[in-house]
C-alpha cells in the first residue's frame, strides 16, 4: 500500500502500551492530506487505506479530526506517543501535536473511553458461554487487557488532560487479562470502579471541544496540498 502526504505516523497498539509479547504484531497508525483538488469532484477519495502485513492504518486529515473531536480512542493516542515511535514527522503533524488538547472534551472523553470499555465487558460475556479452547482464552484476555487499559487512560485524560500511553505496571494488565480469562465476570468490579469515578470527578477539560484550532489546521493543510489545475489561477 503506497499512500503519499503522509503527515505523522508511528508505532501504536501493544508495542506503545508496553503490553506486548514474543510474537506480538506492530501496528501503526497514520495521517495523511488527500490532495485538495481531489475533494473537489462528484467522487470523493478514500478517507482511510487499512493493509496488514505490515498493519497499518491511515486515515485523511479531515477523518482524523473529525475522529478526534468524537473522542475516538485509537486516533486520540497518534497525537500522545513517546517521541521515540513516531516514524514520520512533518510540521504539519507537530502543529497537530501541538494542538492536541484543544481536541478534548469532557463529555466526548468520557462517553468514548467508557463507550469503548463497555463493549469489551460485553465481548468477554459473550465469549463465555462458548467452547473454552486457548485460542479463546488468549482473545478474552486480550480484551480485557484493553477494558483496563481503557478505563486507565481514558479517566487520566478526563481527570487531567494529559493521556500517558505506556501504561504503568504491565504485569498488573496481564495479570488482570488471565484472571477475566478464567472468570469474564472478574472485570466487572473494575469497570463499575471507573463508571464511579468518572461520576465523581469533576474533568480537567472543558465540557465540549473548541474545534476552532482544529479546523483552522485543516485549512492550512488543504492549502498547503493545494495545487491548481494548468490554466487556473490560484
């Protein structure tokens, strides 16, 4: 998969938790400008190319933002990596970076995050009730690795602004993943914890985005990839 104007990638999902294992894939995710001129017709670009082998996701700049200022929680982190796994950098992506908080807002964190979590819980429900194999077993830990990890960084973010996603304490997620493995009812006093304390807490973040900064760097994004058609004036 060749994509052009790629403006900030790099290595997300268990390598940036700190969670991965011997065998363990890298995924990585990506931004890119579809050039303007293509927004311009009846049929519109793809907004996101997804290939494995390697696993890589990249989504256009608008879909990210738009992504983003939802609260979505796989894009939110492309923005929070350690310096040391981004792969691409352009100014145009630390310009986002820069800007990352003004893409957080209280509700939209929390319905995300919690959001997320929940659909996790409800996986691993629904997985109990099948044949147990160790396939089986490694999935339900996998998920209920993410439902912590989840409920983790989405109440930081909500509490404080700040996302860290190289968790602490590792070992304490594989752990937890083992023991909802064995009982998937063992993640529920966890998710019910940090219902509480989202309900409790009172956010770091404004109750709703301004998506102001944001928009105003898509502009300049489609200016910069902006180039006009022989015989047009720019």
């Amino acid at each position: 998969m060749t994509v052009t104007n790629i403006l900030l990638s790099g290595i997300v999902g268990s390598t940036a938790y700190g969670l991965a294992h011997e065998g363990s894939d890298i995924d990585r995710l990506g931004m890119f400008a579809t050039p303007t001129e293509e927004l311009h017709g009846l049929h519109r670009p793809p907004e996101s190319h997804v290939s494995t082998a390697p696993d890589r996701t990249l989504h256009e700049a608008g879909k990210w933002c738009r992504l983003a200022l939802a609260g979505n929680p796989t894009v939110m982190e492309l923005v929070w990596l350690p310096e040391e796994l981004y792969e691409v950098r352009t100014p145009l992506g630390d310009e986002l970076v820069a800007l990352r908080q003004t893409l957080l807002g209280a509700r939209r964190i929390r319905d995300a995050y919690l959001g997320y979590a929940t659909q996790q819980f409800r996986k691993l429900l629904n997985r109990q009730d099948g044949p147990v194999t160790d396939g089986l077993d490694r999935k339900t830990a996998k998920h209920a690795r993410h439902l912590k990890r989840l409920c983790t960084q989405g109440y930081e973010l909500y509490a404080t602004g700040r996302l860290t996603v190289r968790v602490e304490d590792p070992e304490s997620y594989h752990r937890f993943g083992e023991e909802v493995a064995a009982d998937p009812e063992a993640a529920q006093p966890l998710l019910r914890r940090f219902e509480e304390a989202f309900a409790d807490t009172r956010s770091a973040l404004p109750e709703q985005p301004d998506d102001r900064a944001a928009d105003a760097w898509l502009r300049r994004v489609r200016k910069e990839f902006y180039t006009p058609e022989p015989g047009t004036s720019g």
